[in-house]
C-alpha cells in the first residue's frame, strides 16, 4: 500500500491536518492585532460598561471582522472556518467577543444570502470595517426554544410592516446601530392561513423601540437587553427574505453562530490551557513542578483532548457549511463539545492555580460566567441533545 501524503488525506477526511501557510498568516495576523488589548483590556470595559469599540475596529481595520463576508463588500471573499479562525484566536487571547458569534456571523451571513441589494450595499461594507454592529433578535420570555410560541407580531400596514411584543436576552443592543429580529407574520400564507416567520432589520432608535438592561452576574463588555416593541413601524424594504418564509434565512445565521460559539470557546480553552501549564511548569512545591503530579497533569491532559477533539468537529461543522452542504448537526456536535472543552480546561487551569485561580489577578475565575453562559446560549446544551438524538440516532422527539 502507498503511503498516504497529507494532501491525500486532506482529502479523504475534509478538513485540514494542519495549518496552511495562509492559514498561519491568518492566525498571526490576528495574534498581532490582538497583542495591545488582552485581558486586562477585557476586564477594563466590562468593569467600565464600555464596550470593546478599540479592539473592534483594530480588527475591522486589519479586514478581520470580514473574512468571510464577500471581496466585492469589501470582505475577504473566504467562509465561516475563516471566521472561526478569528473567533478563535480573539479568545485565545483572553478577550473573548460573543459579538464575532452575532454581527459577522449571524447577521452578516443571513445578509448575504438573503439581503436585498440595497441592504447588501448598506451594511456589508460597513460590517466589514467594523464601523457597523448588528444585534440579533430571537429569545423570548415565554417562548424559550419554542419558535412556534414567538408573540412578537409582524402586521402589514399600508406603508409597510408594524411590530409588537417583546424580546428578552439580547446581546450589544447599546453597541449596535441597528437589530435582525424575528417576528411572527400573521396568516403568511393565504390557502392554509397559517402564520410564519420573517426577519426584519430595526433602528435601535426607532420610535417605539425601548431597552432595559438585564443585570447578570457574567463579567463581559457585551451587556444583554430586554427589549419591548409597541408598533414599531417599519418600511417595506426592512425585511430580509421572504416575509413568512423565514425559516431557511433563520437558519442560515444559526448555524454560523453556534460553529462561531464553539470556536469562541475553544479559544478560552487554549487561553486557560496555556496559563494552567505554565503555572504547572514554575509552581514547586515539594521539590519539583506541581505539574509532575499525575493529579494536577491529568485533568491538564484530559481537558487538552478535549479541546482538539472540539476544534476538529468546529473546523468540520465549518467546513460543512462552506460547502453548501446540511451543517446542523456537527454545528449542534461542535457547540456541545467545545461548552465541555471549554469548562474543563477552565477548571483544570483553576484548580491547577490553587487560591490564585480565583485571584483577579491571574485572570482565569474572571471567565468562569461566560463559559457557563454557553451551556444555555445561543442554544441550550439540552436543546443540541435533542437534535443529536433525533438526527443522529433515530430517537423519537422528545419536544
């Protein structure tokens, strides 16, 4: 049998063995832009309630935030594994930014391949750059995962559309110019007269519109919102798609920020990793590295496995998408893994620093909310199950 070379198996598997030259750049490219923030940059906008405006541009500037938007926008014409990349590394240098998971991701890809023309031509360019924020509208109170129970309405007027009802947890809406939400389109479809989904795009200044902060216990410059909608009016060239038919644009922007949050994740993994195995390697305390010990190197170890196995199923659930082809259940995969990679590596490096893991200081227990916030959004961990089960297995669905 000849031996298989790298290219060949590049080939048989789909996704990279390892690193392409361009890929490399890639990474360094955001490791240098990153370089001046870190985390104490993260800390001291979260404590401020700012909001991470100079990183922001810093990778708009460098075409970053663009990557996977397309070259006639302005964008690097690439996909969401490039995305990934920047998600990734942004994390890997201890500022994490959920908003690479909604703006790019979610907005900017629904954008392009749903937007209208003009709605290309007016935010793309400016998502790019970073001059521009999209927020993303969907959770609501009393519906939960449940989109068929959504009350937020979308009624035609004779100038366009009226919304009403209510969103509840909804990221950046204070560092956003504008909010992709989902509403219900009342009997959408004329034979059945059943209702159906759209998506709109609204002025977060917008008459009508109001926010209120919901205060957490999650350290992070990226606050959530709830927000009431009382007969926001709209134009009629404010919805992106098909208005009834939004399911498939819904989509399209889903599976985008679960593979964007599963790479933000296995950035924060890298980062703890990297601070619990250095602290491993100095730390003496009998004599040799704490790191010696098989009871502080194996959760190290195990939390390591982990963390390739998450970013080989992220780098496959993008892969999948790029390609066209059906991505909701490596994206559910990759999301389930990386919450797990993500919070054992945290509390192995935790654990590993003994008192000092919960220190300010050695920024590791700063991180402890966000990683836990990624069990329950952008989709529950239990939801991603019920998805692997019914797709994957064949189980009978249990909602």
């Amino acid at each position: 049998m000849n031996e298989l070379t790298v290219k060949d198996l590049m080939s048989i598997v789909g996704i990279p063995l390892v690193d392409s030259e361009t890929t490399k750049l890639l990474r360094q490219t955001v490791r240098d832009v990153c370089a001046p923030f870190g985390h104490a940059y993260f800390l001291k906008v979260s404590r401020e309630h700012g909001n991470p405006r100079e990183l922001w541009s810093a990778l708009g500037e460098s075409g970053l935030l663009g990557v996977s938007i397309p070259e006639n926008y302005g964008g690097g014409g690439a996909g969401i594994a490039e995305l990934v990349i920047v998600t990734e590394e942004v994390a890997a240098s201890g500022a994490p930014l959920m908003l690479l998971a909604l703006s790019p991701a979610v907005c900017a890809t629904t954008l392009v391949a749903h937007g209208s023309d003009s709605q290309r031509e007016k935010w793309l360019p400016g998502l790019v750059s970073g001059e521009d924020v999209l927020a993303f509208a969907i959770t609501e109170s009393d519906a939960g995962s449940n989109s068929h129970r959504m009350r937020t309405t979308a009624t035609r007027t004779p100038t366009g559309w009226s919304i009403s009802g209510s969103k509840t947890y909804i990221s950046h809406v204070d560092n956003a110019k504008a909010i992709l939400i989902v509403a219900k389109v009342r009997a959408v479809n004329s034979v059945t007269g059943s209702d159906g989904l759209g998506l709109f795009l609204m002025d977060v200044n917008a008459p009508g519109l109001t926010a209120r902060e919901i205060d957490v216990e999650i350290t992070s410059p990226e606050r959530q919102f709830t927000l009431f909608l009382d007969d926001v009016q709209l134009t009629a060239d404010s919805v992106v798609g098909e208005p009834g038919n939004g399911l498939s644009a819904l989509f399209t922007g889903l599976n985008p920020e679960r593979i964007a949050s599963a790479a933000l994740l296995n950035g924060i993994a890298r980062y703890a990793l990297k601070k619990g195995a250095r602290y491993a390697s100095e730390r003496v305390v009998w004599d040799v590295p704490i790191g010696a010990h098989q009871g502080i190197a194996h959760p190290l170890a195990r939390a390591h496995i982990l963390l390739e196995a998450s970013r080989l199923l992220t780098e496959r659930a993008a892969a999948l998408f790029d390609a066209g082809l059906d991505a909701g259940e490596a994206s559910n995969m990759a999301k389930v893994c990386a919450s797990d990679a993500a919070s054992a590596a945290l509390d192995a490096a935790i654990q590993t620093h003994g008192g000092n893991g919960m220190a300010t200081e050695y920024g590791l227990a700063t991180l402890l909310g966000l990683v836990r916030l990624f069990r329950i959004a952008p989709v529950s961990t239990e939801m991603s199950l019920n998805h692997i089960a019914r797709k994957s297995l064949g189980l009978p669905k249990s909602y």
